[in-house]
C-alpha cells in the first residue's frame, strides 16, 4: 500500500472520517492529478461530509456551491453590486462627465459579489477545497458551463477581463444520481462510488461520532440499522441517519434496544411515510433479534 | 472492457497511465480501486470490471466471462422480409419449443406482426401528426431565467446595463421568465402476444418522439426489459423494425409488467427526473407479481413529472380496467388514455393543455 495513501487515510480517521482505502485512494489521485473527484452514493453515505474532511486534512478552506433547478451563472460565480453602483453614479456623475472613466468608475473589483465559483478561483491564501454539492439537482446547462470553468480555472467577466486562478482548486462534485451526469464531464473528473458501510466501519462511524457511546451498544446499533438495510425500503437509512439515531438514544439515555426504545426514535433513521407504516412492531421485533445475535 | 460493454474512452486510459505510478504496484487491491476510480467505471459495471480484472491479471478463480450476446444471432428464427410495399415478418424454420407456459412458448414468437400491415408511407404520414403531440406532451417551462421581451421579473444586470446610456436613468426594465425546457420522455411499450394489434401505433409513437424530442429513452417489455432507444434512430426505420424484433427476447410473449418496471426503477433511476414524462404503453394483463408493480408505479409517480399510461383496451367502451395489474397500477397514473389509434393520442393531448 502505498504510505502516502496510509497517511491521508490515517488523517482522516483522526478527523472523524473513517474511509476505506478506497476512498483514500480517490482522494490522494484526485490530489495528484490534479483532477475534480465525482462522488457518488445514497443518500447520507457521506458524500458531503469526504469533501469537508479534505479541507480539514489539507487544512484549508470549504467553499461550497449548493446545486438546485435553475442555478444559473450569475449566481454561482459573480454578481454586480447594482445597488452600490447606481449610488456610485448617481455621486461621480457631478463630477466625471468622461463616460470610459465613469465605466472604470462602477465596474472595479469592488463592487464584484463573488459567488461561489469565483471566490474559489481567485482565492490567493492557497487552493482551496470546491464542493460542488448535488450536482444532479442542476440543469444540464449548468454542467455545460461548469465543464468550461473546470477545464480552464479561469473565468471571463466581460467587464474586467479574464480572471485566472491562482490556485488550482480541489473540486469535489456530489451526485444523488437523480440524473445522469453528462458524459463529458464525468471524463474530466475522478470517480468515486462510496457504497454503505460494512458493519466494522459503521461501528468505528459511531464511535467516532457519538461521544458516550460504548463499543457494545455501537455494534449493537450498527447490526440493527444494517439489517434495516436489508429490507426493501423507499429511503435506505444512510450513516447521517444511524449517527442522528445513536445521538438520540444517547441523549435520551437509552442503553439498550428494545421494542419501546426503538418505536419512539424510529423516525431518525426512516424518513417516509410508507417504510415507517411498513416497518411494523412485527418487523421490529425480528430486526431487534438479528442486532442481538451473536 | 469495451468489448463487455463499460465505455472506456482514451482520456479514461490516459487518466489511468497518469494513476497507476501513483499507486504502489505491489498492491492488487490498490491497483485495482486505483483503475476503478481513474477509468470512471460506474458502479453497475463493478462487478464485470472486477471478473475482467481478475481474468486479466490472473490470481483469482477464473469465472467465465459470458461473451456479449450479439442480438441479431440469437433470434435465427425469424427473418425480416421487404415486399417492396411493407416488411413482413417470417418464420425460417422450425424451431424447437423451449417451455411449456403457454404465454412464454416459442411458437407465439412465429406469429405474424402487425407491422406487415403498415407501409413505409403511412408511417411517415403518421409520424408527423404523432410529431406535433409528442411535442404537447412533453415541453414544460424550466425553472431557469433567460431574457425575454415581453413579461418577466426584472433583470437587474441588464437592466442596469442599458441604464449606462442614459447616465443611469433606468428608463427600460430588462426582463427574464422561465425558459421553455427541452423535455425528456421515456416510453416503455409492451410487445407481448395480447398487445400485437396495436404495436404498430406504438412503435410509429417512438419515432415520433424520437423524431420531436432529442432526450428519449424507449424501452420494450415482455417477461423481460430491453433497452432499444438505440435501435428507434430517426431515419432508418426498416433496419430498426427489424433489429427491434431481433433484439428483443420473447417477443410476442407473455408479460410481466411488475417485474420489468421494478427493474427500470432500479437500474434506470438516472433516466426519470422532474423534467422527465414516462409513458407506459400496456393492456396491463400481467403475468406477474401486482405487488411489485404497484412499488414501481409509486416509485416512477414519485420521480416523474407525469405518468401516463396508454391502455389499447380502454378504446372498447365495454372495457374497465379490472384486470389485476391495472388496478394496482391506477393510483399512480396520472393520464390513462386508450392510445389504440390516432384520435385517441390527439384527445389525450388536448386533455393535458
């Protein structure tokens, strides 16, 4: 195994993150490379979470673009400060009657909001971390001008000029899969599927995770929500939902499952209507046997 | 890799030279998540990436790895005929019965096609009128902003933009209102034996869309699903009937709807969005498991924005929709029309606008 992969794996799991190799090897050829890493996953598999734990071990700073149906441009990398520059012109106008030097006037860096995808370019304390968050949430025409920007780190705004990075970021994409990522820019990236975890590792998650919480009821915990897993359900239960659910029984000083502790918390780890109706006192009592055994 | 299949493009292989110094060589496992992650293989494609894998670099027990089927082989038994005025779709040769379930035999597979009684002309003719419905059926507005003339919100950059000119007097608001976004459908038709008669309207419906829209999957079921959107290639009808028939397994046959819709679900989930119409083309006699299918349904209502489902039999008024499969299917639907010929395609769209 390669040590540089070891380290990075190592230092996540400090940092609360356990990945398997496989992740830590995305990761370190992601880094290497110089390439965006495309994560993919069920939800609450921890997608979002690899990207904040990169910038904690590369100690620099999360930027985050969160991707929904009619993200456009404009909102991703800058926007004017209209505002500011109407003021702006109405006080030069008794004084500048040049219109060029008016135009210098209004459109310098200051009054420049940056967005999301700017700040990451122009960001000149070293290269940050980009998360790109539920790229599927996005239309198709966004990931077209997402590829332009990925490709070049460098983004063109007409009044201005070509701003360049100075720093080639480390871009992370997420993808719930809802949609399909076009091929082209699936090309660009890295891949990286991050399935459930094994038992071990969401023991290990766990105990992480949740202060209080004893190796036996964490295995406990982990056998139950695995099974969970199991069973043909709408909304699988990620690790985010047996982490929120091992925190409530903490905190409601729950050490043990049994049938009454479970169907008060149960609506932490199952988020639909029809697999809490279908997840019945019966269904319980047997997933409660098989979290006991062994 | 390519030859079973996972699409592997030469930026892939690049990428994969780039990453291999990187990883210890020693390692087999590393070298193996090590070319997972750089050649982009999707996780549907793990399982073949790792039997390739290990027949390539040997170690593990071998597994044989089945070749890919070539379609056009395996149904030696039917041949498709040009008349010079229609195609016709004839038996070859005798060929052994395979089962003894009466929906599933061989022999229903010998049975003459409706299309034989279409020609190439009226299925152009009927192509460009279902063009225009394919196109009503689909289109929606987008939730993205592009500038319009007319009434909108006010777009403040460009509003501000033109204001220059007239020392930042905005005498002209500039607007945006929700584009008209491209649609995407899916169509899923039934080619089992009950559905014979009317599989020539559905097919001259997936060129149609094929031929409107630029986003269409289609897929064809029966007791299993295949994916044929490759073979309904705008302009080269003759070749597609005929791959069409030859690539899809038990034509003619009987149907498990439930079985077929539950696995589009699962494998296909990147196919149905919010912008996506899914269109179910069945008589909903199903073989299968009702259960299965009401759990598809739900899970399609849920992630499309429209379902809806085109019964042949509901153009008999003596019809109701009682046989099983329908029932558990009708909650989700949300447009049932019959579809059994054109009119009844043109009511359903007026229906929908």
């Amino acid at each position: 195994m390669n040590e540089e992969i070891r380290a990075l794996q190592a230092a996540m799991e400090r940092d609360g993150y356990v990945a398997e190799r496989s992740i830590a090897t995305a990761v370190y050829l992601a880094k290497e490379l110089s390439k965006p890493l495309l994560v993919e996953g069920d939800a609450g598999v921890g997608k979002t979470e690899l990207a904040k734990v990169i910038s904690r071990v590369l100690e620099t700073e999360l930027i985050r673009l969160q991707c929904y149906e009619g993200l456009d441009a404009n909102t991703a990398l800058y926007e004017w400060n209209y505002q500011r520059q109407l003021l702006r012109l109405r006080i030069a106008e008794r004084e500048v009657h040049d219109p060029k030097a008016l135009e210098e006037l209004i459109f310098g860096r200051e009054y420049l909001l940056e967005r999301p995808l700017l700040r990451a370019i122009t960001r000149s304390a070293g290269a940050p971390v980009l998360l790109i968050d539920e790229l599927d949430r996005a239309d198709d025409g966004f990931e077209a001008f997402l590829l332009e920007v990925l490709s070049d780190f460098q983004v063109t705004v007409p009044e201005l000029g070509t701003i360049k990075a100075e720093h080639t970021p480390y871009v992370v994409l997420t993808s719930n899969r809802t949609r399909e990522i076009g091929d082209a820019l699936r090309r660009r990236c890295l891949y990286l599927y991050i399935e459930h975890p094994s038992l071990d590792k969401e023991v290990r998650i766990l105990r992480g995770r949740v202060p209080g919480l004893d190796e036996h009821f964490a295995r406990t915990i982990a056998r139950f929500v695995q099974a969970l897993r199991l069973r043909e359900l709408r909304k699988l239960p990620g690790v985010a939902e047996s982490i929120d659910w091992a925190r409530a029984l903490v905190r409601l000083h729950l050490d043990r499952l049994d049938e009454e502790s479970v169907r008060v918390t149960l609506g932490c780890l199952l988020k639909d209507e029809q697999d809490l109706k279908e997840t019945d006192e019966q269904v319980v009592a047997e997933l409660l046997t098989r979290a006991a055994a062994n | 890799m390519r030859e079973h299949g996972i699409r592997v493009s030469l930026s892939d292989e690049i990428d994969a030279a780039a990453a291999l110094p990187l990883v210890d060589l020693f390692d087999r496992s590393e070298v193996r998540t090590g070319l997972r992650i750089a050649l982009k293989v999707p996780h549907e494609a793990w399982a073949m990436f790792d039997r390739l894998f290990d027949e390539y670099w040997g170690g593990a027990p071998e597994v044989p790895i089945p070749p890919a089927s070539n379609p056009t082989e395996r149904r030696g038994a039917l041949q498709w005929r040009w008349d010079g005025t229609r195609v016709r779709l004839e038996a070859q040769s005798e060929q052994p019965s395979g089962g003894d379930v009466p929906g599933y035999s061989p022999e229903q597979l010998l049975r003459r096609k409706p299309f034989d009684r279409i020609s190439e002309k009226e299925l152009k003719n009927i192509e460009r009128l279902l063009t225009r419905l394919a196109r009503r059926l689909a289109t929606r507005r987008s939730r993205r902003l592009v500038p319009t003339s007319s009434r909108g919100l006010v777009d403040l950059r460009r509003s501000f933009r033109s204001a220059l000119g007239s020392h930042g007097e905005m005498l002209r608001l500039a607007r945006r209102a929700r584009a008209l976004e491209e649609p995407r459908v899916v169509l899923l038709f039934d080619t089992s034996g009950s559905m014979d008669p009317h599989t020539r309207f559905h097919l001259a419906f997936a060129f149609a869309l094929r031929r409107a829209i630029r986003r269409v999957e289609v897929f064809a079921f029966n007791t299993t699903l295949t994916r044929v959107s490759r073979d309904i290639a705008p302009g080269r009808i003759l070749r597609s009937l005929e791959e069409l028939a030859a690539s899809v397994p038990d034509w003619s046959g009987g149907t498990r709807i439930g079985q077929c819709l539950a696995q589009f679900v699962s494998a296909y989930p990147h196919l149905v969005g919010r912008d996506t119409t899914v269109v179910i083309v069945s008589d909903g006699l199903d073989l299968g498991d009702t259960a299965l299918l009401a759990g598809a349904m739900r899970a399609l209502h849920e992630r499309a924005r429209r379902l809806i489902w085109l019964n042949p039999l509901l153009g008999d008024v003596r019809y109701e929709p009682t046989a099983a499969g329908m029932r558990a299917a009708l909650p989700y639907v949300d447009h049932l029309a019959p579809g059994h010929d054109l009119e009844s395609l043109e009511r359903l769209a007026r229906l929908m606008n």
